[in-house]
C-alpha cells in the first residue's frame, strides 16, 4: 500500500501528453504556415 500512487497520477499523464502533442502539432503549423501561405498566394495572383 506504501507505492499506490493513486488515480490522479494516470489522469496526470493522459493530460500531459495530450499538451506535448498540441504544442508539437503547433508548432509543426508554425513552421509550415509561411509557405503554405506564400503558396495561396502565388495561387491567387497576388504579390
């Protein structure tokens, strides 16, 4: 009983890999968003 840890501890987890994923799948975007924004514009015309 001295190493339960409790239920707080896997909730804990889920959350913090959830924000690992949100900030690299952030900062995946930031990193594309200059040329995917070029490209629509190169689509559209405009300079």
């Amino acid at each position: 009983m001295l190493l339960y840890i409790g239920p707080g501890v896997g909730v804990a987890t889920i959350v913090i890999v959830g924000i690992v994923l949100l900030i690299v799948l952030a900062s995946i975007l930031v990193v594309l968003w200059r040329p995917i924004k070029r490209m629509i514009s190169r689509f559209k015309g405009d300079k």
